[in-house]
C-alpha cells in the first residue's frame, strides 16, 4: 500500500537506491575474490617454476 502523498517517483528511487546498496558490495565483494584468485603467491610461483623444471628434465632422460 503507498503512503498518500508520496510520488512514485520518490518511491522508484528509494527501490533503486535499496537496490543499489544489495548489488555493490557483491560486487566488490566479487573482483576482489577474482582479483585473489589470480594473484599467486612467491611460494606458489616457486613451485610452479620448481615442476616445470622438473618435468623438463625427466622428458630430456
């Protein structure tokens, strides 16, 4: 039920911005997880390194 007096204008844009405050923070929340996701850390970069070597040289034997 509306409120006698408020514009459905006012309506429509307290909907948006409600809407608003739901969507952004997930995604935020979403790059930043992606963001992670692609971002190795030196340990995982090493051992990554450390395999291709090592598979190099048991293909060579």
């Amino acid at each position: 039920m509306v409120i006698r007096g408020m514009n459905l204008s006012l309506i429509i844009a307290c909907i948006v911005i409600i809407l608003a405050l739901i969507v952004l923070p997930l995604i935020v929340s979403y790059k930043a997880e992606k963001r992670e996701r692609n971002n190795k850390n030196e340990w995982d970069k090493i051992k990554e390194y450390g395999n291709k070597i090592n598979n190099k040289t048991r293909e060579k034997y």
